[in-house]
C-alpha cells in the first residue's frame, strides 16, 4: 500500500509540475506579445487553457506569476551564457571565455526588449504589500539564485585569470560588467546607441577590457 501511495504522490507531483510549466509557458508568450499587459491572470489562464480559478490555485497573484517568470528566464540567460564560453574553455584563454560569454548575455536580451518589463516589475515601490500579495520566501531564493548564478558565468572567467585574483574581486567585476551589458543591451532596445553612433558589440568589448584590467589593477598586493 505504500508503494501505491508513493506512486501516485509522485503522479501528482509531476501533473502539478508539467501544469505549472504550462501557465509559465503561456505567461512567457504574453510578455513577448504584450508586454506586461500580457500578464494579468485572466489573460495568461485564456491562453494557457485553464478557468482563473484553476490557475490561481498555481498563482494566487501577478506578482508571484512574475517572480516565478523572471526566475524561469533568467535561467535560461544564464545556461545561454554559459554554454557560450563552455566550448572555449579548454582552450585555455580565460579572456575569450569571458568575451564570449558577455556577448551572448548581450545578444540574448537585444532579442528579447520584453525582459527589460518584466525585471522592472521586480523593483520595490512605496505601495505597502499585504499578505496574500507576499511572494513567497522559497520563489525569492529561486530568484536570488538564478542571478548569482548568471553573475557566477562572467564571475569564473575572471577568476580563471590568474591565481592571484582574490575571488571578491572578480566577483566584483562580474557584476558591473553584468550591470553593463544590462544597460547596453537597453539603450541598444531603444535605438539609442544608433543615434550617439555607437556599436554596442565594441562596447561590449571595451567593457570586457575594463573588467579584466580592472581585475589585475585590482588584484595586486
């Protein structure tokens, strides 16, 4: 009787997962057609197939539906990145790892301007937030994590450097030069590094350079 309990927690374990996949698969459509809009529950649960009813029940509110949206593409930035500097690795160059990585993070969101909303969406306001709003502890580490672990595909190349290179250093770096591909990425979006008369890849390589002199400079003593 037990293996027969444990056989269908584990059925209902997976049917729980694979619809949850499937809210987030249609939230994800949204956000690249409509924006933030796209979000709204009775819009995603239309798309997804479910009665708001049902999808509530997976995510009680927007804001949780977002956290868990931004958690699911910013892991997928961070594999993108990371297979990108994965096949170059053996060849022994640290600082072409870590260009490479930078430009598939910064190919990755100049395709996607809709990810820019939906990481806004994660800044704090002044609007007290109740209890059924409250995300969840356990959705906010996931997010958490899916960050350190993106800053960790531009954090290893730098660290691959030298022996030398203190590890907060080159953690520091990674993250102002994830902030900058960020912000370029955005200006590019916006057309406005056409307007300034700016190449974003030659920033991006510029920017690449500051990290990794920055790290010697940084690193010495």
């Amino acid at each position: 009787m037990n293996n027969i309990h444990k056989s269908r927690r584990s059925r209902q374990t997976a049917g729980h997962a694979s619809r949850r996949e499937a809210i987030l698969d249609a939230a994800d459509e949204n956000l690249s057609s409509e924006g933030m809009a796209g979000l709204a529950l009775r819009r995603v649960a239309s798309v997804a197939g479910y009665v708001p009813a049902a999808l509530y029940a997976y995510f009680p509110t927007k804001q949780i539906l977002t956290r868990a949206l931004a958690t699911r593409r910013l892991g997928a930035l961070g594999r993108q990145m990371k297979a990108a500097g994965q096949n170059l690795t053996r060849k022994g160059n640290p600082e072409i790892v870590l260009r490479a990585t930078a430009h598939a993070g910064l190919r990755a969101l100049c395709e996607e301007p809709a990810f820019y909303l939906l990481l806004g969406s994660l800044l704090p306001t002044d609007t007290a937030t109740s209890k059924a709003d409250a995300v969840p502890a356990e959705e906010e580490r996931s997010l958490t994590g899916r960050f350190i672990a993106l800053l960790e595909t531009l954090a290893q190349p730098l660290r691959d450097l030298g022996t030398k290179t203190r590890e907060t250093e080159a953690n520091r770096q990674a993250v102002t030069l994830g902030a900058t591909i960020l912000g370029l990425a955005l200006m590019e979006s916006a057309g406005r590094l056409d307007a300034l008369g700016l190449k974003v890849e030659s920033l991006c390589d510029e920017a690449v350079a500051n990290a990794v002199r920055n790290l010697k400079s940084n690193s010495k003593g």
